[in-house]
C-alpha cells in the first residue's frame, strides 16, 4: 500500500480541518496516511518510507511560523545525491498574493536537506485576529476548500506540479516582515488573564511552545509564545488578554456549517477584490472538473 506522511501545525485548527480534508482524499485512493503533530516535536520517522511527504502550517505575518521553521531545521538532511519531494498547505485569513511568500524561508531550509517542493497551495479560512469573520464568510471559505481540496490532492497523486506565483523581492520582504517571531515573544510575556477565567488549565494544557504555566495560582507567560492564538480564541471564559493587539482579540470557534441569509456582512470592503479573485478562481476549477 502507498503511503503519505503529512506533518502539520494548527494554531486554532483551519489547518488541522484542512488537513483532514485531504487525509479523507489520501484514504479513499488507497493511501495509508500518517499524521505528524509539530505540537509533539521533532519527527521518528524515516521519511524516505513515505511515498507522499507533505507540511501544513498557518501563515504568520506573511510568513510561516518560528516553530514550523524550528522543526524543517530538525528534518535529518538526505544523503547526497538523494532528493526527496514534499508539498506544502497553509492557510490564512486573506487570499493576498503575499502570502505566496511565505514558504520561502522553509524551501531553503529543506532545499539544503535534499528535499524539493513540487506543489504549493494556499486556503482562506477565517480569522483568529484582526477581527471575527461572519458565520456566513466561514461557511463560504469552507465549503470553498472541501470542494477543491479533491482536485488539488488528485494533482500530487498524478505529478502534476503546481506553483504558487511570486513577485521581486520576495526573500528581503519575507525576513523584513519575520520580525513578526521576535514581535511574538516580545508581546506574549505581556498576556494577561483576567477575573473571568475559570483555572480550566486548557491554555497551559494545549500551548505549543508550554509557553504558559501556574505558579501560585497565578498565571505566568513566558517568552516563547508564537502569537498562534490558542489560548486566547478556545478560552472558554474569553479571559486572555493577547497584550499590545487585545482589539485585535478574536474568541470563540466558527460554526463552518451555518449559512444566515439575514447575517449581516462586517468588514465589507476589506480585501474586496482579493476576495472574489479567489473564489471566483477556484470555482472556474470546480466548474472544469465538473464537466
């Protein structure tokens, strides 16, 4: 049986849905799929085992997360003369082609190792900052996915390369805008936790990085955080203050399967254009594949 291995981060859990979607894809061509947790460090396996070696991760600042970074660099190099394929899924909250640059860092990483990119893909799902996206622009964002998620999977399955576009410049606005690790760590010692919380423990159970700790029945925030978003959007109590950008706090899961035509659109103009190039884009492949 073939088998693909995908090693995956997920902040709130866009791209751990994503990610199931195509284990479903992987699982009905007769794929044995093993899944790979970056929360659980670095990887046992031989990746040379696999026949489909993938990384998933959610885009931070335009680029990909310090700890994704953290664990390409712990991949065990090829032998020379050894190359290895490997695909890669992110997701954000806005189809901005910038994030087309967001695998740069991580392609050279894994460049020098002997592994080589062959396929990229880029998913909207809703925000877990900036501001809360309606049920209704979830919904749309999902459906959206699972139903070209199919017809991306089935381009690795037949080696049919697929690359994301990109601009001049790239790597200088990609390092310019990963200041956004360091700016992280820097804002994550400056959490709070307020009077509502519950001392639930879900924030120091589920924390990536064990970024946070209780030490005398206070809550302590180290210098590790990752800005992922864990703690303060599944608190139950929404008693995590996220420092300089609490404005930006954004609580509580999407529901992805409710659809209110009397819902009432926020931030209407934001990304407008960007918006509809993507769904309009990925619904002419929908249609194509339909015929």
């Amino acid at each position: 049986m073939k088998s693909v291995i995908i090693c995956y981060f997920s902040g709130t859990g866009n791209t751990f849905k994503i990610v199931n979607e195509y284990v479903r894809f992987f699982k009905k061509k007769d794929y044995e799929v093993t899944l790979h947790n970056m929360d659980e460090g670095t990887i046992s396996y031989n990746l040379c085992d696999f026949d489909l070696f993938g990384i998933a991760y959610p885009i931070h600042a335009f680029n990909a997360p310090s700890n994704v970074l953290k664990f390409a660099q712990s991949i065990p190099s090829l032998p020379k003369k050894t190359k290895k394929t490997y695909f890669i899924i992110k997701t954000s909250g806005e189809p901005l082609k910038l994030n087309n640059m967001s695998s740069v860092k991580l392609q050279s990483i894994l460049k020098k190792k002997g592994y080589i990119l062959t396929n990229e893909y880029h998913y909207c799902m809703p925000y877990n900052i900036l501001f809360r996206h309606t049920n209704n622009q979830a919904y749309q964002m999902w459906q959206m996915a699972v139903n070209v998620i199919p017809l991306d999977a089935r381009d690795i399955l037949e080696k049919k390369e697929v690359k994301l576009s990109n601009f001049p410049f790239k790597r200088c606005l990609a390092l310019i805008f990963r200041i956004e690790h360091w700016g992280a760590r820097l804002n994550g010692k400056h959490y709070k936790v307020s009077d509502q919380c519950l001392k639930c423990g879900r924030c120091i159970q589920h924390c990536p990085t064990h970024n946070i700790t209780l030490e005398n029945g206070n809550f302590k925030f180290g210098n590790h955080c990752l800005m992922c978003m864990r703690c303060s959007f599944h608190c139950p109590a929404n008693a995590i203050q996220i420092g300089l950008f609490n404005k930006w706090k954004v609580n509580g899961a999407y529901t992805f399967h409710h659809y209110d035509e009397n819902e009432i659109q926020t931030h209407q103009k934001y990304c407008k254009k960007a918006y509809q190039k993507y769904f309009e884009k990925n619904q002419k492949r929908i249609e194509a594949a339909k015929k």
